[in-house]
C-alpha cells in the first residue's frame, strides 16, 4: 500500500490514512448487527431505537475520515500550489498506447462504475422506502434530491481537492467516504438517511472530472478522444447496470437496504485500486518529487515544460477571443444538454420503477428490466468511442441526443398506450443518455480555450447534476407529472439542445486544442 498513498510523503502520512480507512470499516461493521436483527421482518428497521455500537460507529467515521484526509494532505503546500501553475504537462501526440495506458483505463473504468453505481441506485432503493417508512413519495423524494444537491457541490468542490490533494489522493479520499455512507443501509429513521444521501453525493460529484484530468494528462493526443468517451461510457453504463444486477439479484432478499450496504465492499475495492492509479506527473513535480514524477512521465511518454509568463506570446490558429455568440451559443447548447440529461438520468429514469409497479410489474421485474436494457446499452459505449474519433465528435454528440429523443416519445408511446412494451422505451432512453454523458464532458474539454476549460468543464457537469435536481425538487413538491408529461416536458429542452448544438458546436476530431488559444504557448525550451 506504500505505493497507493505515496502522494502523502512519509510513513506517518501513510499509516494515518490506513487508521482512517479501519476506522471508517469498523464504524459501518459496528452497523451491521441491528441490520441482521430485523432478517425475520424482512430487514425493516423502521422505529428501532439506535444502539450505542450504532452511535458509536458514526463518530468513528467521522473520525475515520478526517484522519484519513491528514493522510493525504501534502506537505508545504502554499509552495507546492505556486510551483504547480508554473508547470505544464503535454502529452505526446503519437505515441502507441502502452500496457500502462491500458491498465489505467481498466482501473478507471472499475471506479468509475464503483462511483456511478451510487446515484444509479437512488432509483431502485425509492419505492421500499416508501412502503418501509410509510411516508408519501414527495418526502422519500428528499433522499434523491439531497444526494444531487452533494452532487452538485462536489462537481465544483472536488476540482480544488484535487488541485491541492492531487488526483490520484483525491479519488482515495472519496473511496473512504463512499465506505461510510455505507450506514444509509442501517439506518432506522429517513431523516438520517437523507443527511447520509448528501455525503454520498458530495463524495461521487467530482470523480467524473477528475478521471478525466488525469487521463487527459496521461493519454497520447491522438488517443484522447476515443479514450475518454469510453472509459466515460463504460463507467456510466457499468455503473447503472450494476445497481441495476444488485436490486434486481439481492433487493428481493435483503430489501432495498443492500443497495446501500453494498457502499462498504466496493468502496474498499476502490482504496485497493489506488494501488494502480498513478499520480498526475505535474502534481508530483509542483511537490519537488521530480524522481516519481520522471517514472511517471517515462511510463506514458509525457514530457513537462516550465512556462515562462513574461516571454510575449506566439499566436498560433484563430485568435477570435472566447467570449461573444459563438462562445455563448457553445455554452448554452453544452449546458442544455446536460440539463436534459440530468432530467432523464435522475429524474425519469428514476421514476420509471415506481411507474412500471403502478402499471401492475413487480419491483423484480421492473428491476430486471432496468437491469437488461443497461446491459443492451454496454455494447454501444464501444461503438460511441470509435464513432467519436473516426467519424465526428460533433455529429456522434448529435446522434446520442436524438437517440435519447427517440426514447422520450418510446416513453409518450407507452404512457398513453395500455398495452405498449417498456423494453424498448428504456432501451434507447438508456443507451442515449449513456452515450450524451460519455461524450458530454470530453466535447466540452476540446471545445473551449485552456484558461477557461476547467471551469467550463466544470459548469457543464454541474448542470447535468442540476437538471436532475430540479427533477427532484419536482417531486418533492407533489407535482410529478404523469409519464406522458415527463417525456415531453424533457423533450423540449432536449430537441432545442439538438439545435443549438448542430448551430455552434464545433468538429473537434484531430483539431490540436492548441489552435483554442489565442494566446499561443510560451515555455522554457530548456525543460527541467
């Protein structure tokens, strides 16, 4: 594990996060044991009173993750931070992807499932808790829509974790709270389980952009496109299809309780995985680690520049300024969509399994069809990544969005027909929301200048969070609309992204991001 928490320089940093990381697991094992008391009522625990082991589990994780995060909080680090802005990382445009490459997109792919997995699941744990608690679905609503308000926080939070922790520190430290949030299975009342929901968001909101910081630094240019989109796609439908497995598989056994138990197992996993996640060369360098930070650089074939800021800039490329029509139309057409993403991912999608047993399908079966419709959708992500780099980004884009239209009238289809099938309805609505968000946040990265990049990136991800908060607060005001004015009230803002998109989008297949700039690129040709 030395390796895992090398960003933290030292053992004492090391072992202070492996006390955190025990600390966390003991205090949801200590958990576990109310949780079985209730196996003869079908693990309903409602209006048990909490147990000292309980109480004192969660000041153990508390605790746990607090000395955890001293674990990895680097040494000097106002130094370090200076050092960082001056440092850039380029990555070799023709370089043949190596075996280190393609271990790193295996192990991001596993966490981004492991991370996707538990918003995924908000949707399968709604309707038993409705029938647990014996509260209205506009209360239960709250458990949804607290845990997208974390994440939301988190897509704009973890961006500057990650800056000061690092990449790597940063995705450990999100493992751990994932292993805590885990108590959301044990809990007796909704009220702590909605407070537990919005720690779980918080921790899930800025894996996404970090994954893609890291392998957009780690990745040859002219595999940087096709590389994102599916490790993106693989973790969005890998995420989904796995909540999708638990409740259809282990819901039925151990109530929808085990959606959120399962946080323990799998969250330790990905603290296991850091053992293969490399740290960000330019992180490792902005620390004075310049060994590590070499290993790391001759292991993907990076190279690293000193930036010089008072040399006057070569422009290169178009030199129009990032702001004006074509910078606002990209902006809103990018923002529009991720709002209509969010709509159908935490909103319809999670209405859906409530919809299907009011129309007379068991919550297995409802499962199980969620479950295999993602599992449909898994070939595709690999078709979505080849069509984004040989064909068109822009018309790939174009494509999902009017794939996830198809599926929106599928759903109008089958709210105003008695006998409609849900199978493809949920099929192409789930195959073209994979494949928006497995392209969303990449297109966005390649479409605007470096010194606003992040926080576009960053902007657009909130909004994909955002569309599903609104679907949320929606319900939490009783006023879900029916199935049929779902679909048309996320049609309208989907088709006007399709428009808005195929207007100011621009081709970025084999564009050198550089051309963005109007600024150029000013470094110190002599390196490090």
């Amino acid at each position: 594990m030395s390796e895992t928490i090398s960003t933290t320089g030292g053992d004492r940093r090391l072992w202070a996060f492996v006390l955190g990381v025990v600390a966390v697991t003991i205090g949801v094992l200590l958990h576990l044991p109310m949780f079985w008391m209730g196996r003869d009522m079908g693990f309903r625990m409602v209006g048990m009173p909490m147990d000292s082991g309980m109480i004192a589990g969660m000041y153990l994780i508390v605790a746990g993750i607090a000395v955890a995060a001293f674990g990895l909080l680097p040494r000097n680090l106002s130094q370090q931070m200076a050092a960082s802005s001056q440092i850039a990382v380029s990555a070799p445009e023709d370089a043949p992807l190596s075996w280190a490459h393609w271990r790193l997109m295996g192990v991001l792919v596993i966490a981004l499932v492991i991370d996707i997995m538990k918003p995924a699941s908000l949707g399968f744990t709604i309707p038993g808790m409705i029938d647990e608690y014996g509260v209205p679905r506009a209360t239960v609503s709250l458990v949804p829509f607290v845990a997208l308000v974390g994440t939301v926080l988190g897509s704009f939070v973890w961006g500057w974790v990650a800056d000061i922790y690092g990449r790597k520190a940063s995705i450990l430290l999100s493992a751990v709270m994932f292993v805590g949030t885990s108590i959301c299975g044990a809990m007796p009342s909704l009220a702590w389980n909605i407070g537990m929901c919005f720690m779980m968001g918080a921790a899930a909101g800025g894996m996404l952009p970090v994954t893609y910081a890291l392998l957009a630094e780690m990745m040859p240019s002219r595999h940087r496109g096709w590389s994102l989109v599916l490790v993106g796609g693989l973790g969005a439908v890998g995420g989904y299809a796995a909540a999708s497995l638990i409740a259809a598989w282990l819901e039925p056994i151990y109530s929808w309780r085990i959606l959120w138990l399962a946080n323990l197992p799998s969250g330790l996993m990905l603290v296991v995985l850091g053992t293969f996640i490399p740290e960000s060369a330019k992180f490792l360098m902005a620390r004075g680690r310049r060994a590590e930070a070499q290993k790391v650089m001759t292991q993907f074939g990076s190279t690293m520049h000193r930036i010089v800021p008072d040399e006057p800039a070569a422009p290169r490329g178009p030199t129009s300024a990032p702001i004006g029509r074509a910078f606002v139309g990209k902006l809103a057409a990018l923002s529009l969509t991720a709002i209509g993403w969010g709509l159908v991912n935490f909103g319809l999608l999670l209405w859906l399994p409530v919809e299907l047993i009011a129309r007379g399908y068991s919550m297995e079966v409802s499962s199980r069809l969620l479950a295999a419709s993602a599992l449909i959708a898994l070939p595709t992500v690999f078709l979505v990544a080849w069509i984004y780099s040989a064909w068109s980004a822009k018309k790939s884009l174009l494509a999902a969005i009017a794939v996830t239209l198809l599926g929106l009238a599928g759903v109008l289809w089958l709210a105003l027909s008695d006998h409609a099938s849900p199978v493809l309805p949920v099929a192409l609505l789930i195959i073209g929301s994979n494949g928006i968000i497995a392209m969303l946040l990449p297109y966005a990265a390649e479409s605007f200048p470096l010194r606003i990049r992040g926080r576009t990136t960053g902007w657009v991800a909130a909004c994909s969070k955002a569309g599903g908060v609104l679907a949320q607060a929606l319900a939490i005001l009783a006023i879900v609309p029916t199935l049929a004015a779902s679909a048309l009230m996320i049609a309208v803002p989907m088709a006007l992204s399709f428009l808005l998109v195929w207007r100011f989008g621009r081709e970025t297949r084999g564009a050198d991001l550089r051309d963005l700039d109007p600024e150029g690129h000013v470094f110190d040709k002599s390196g490090f």
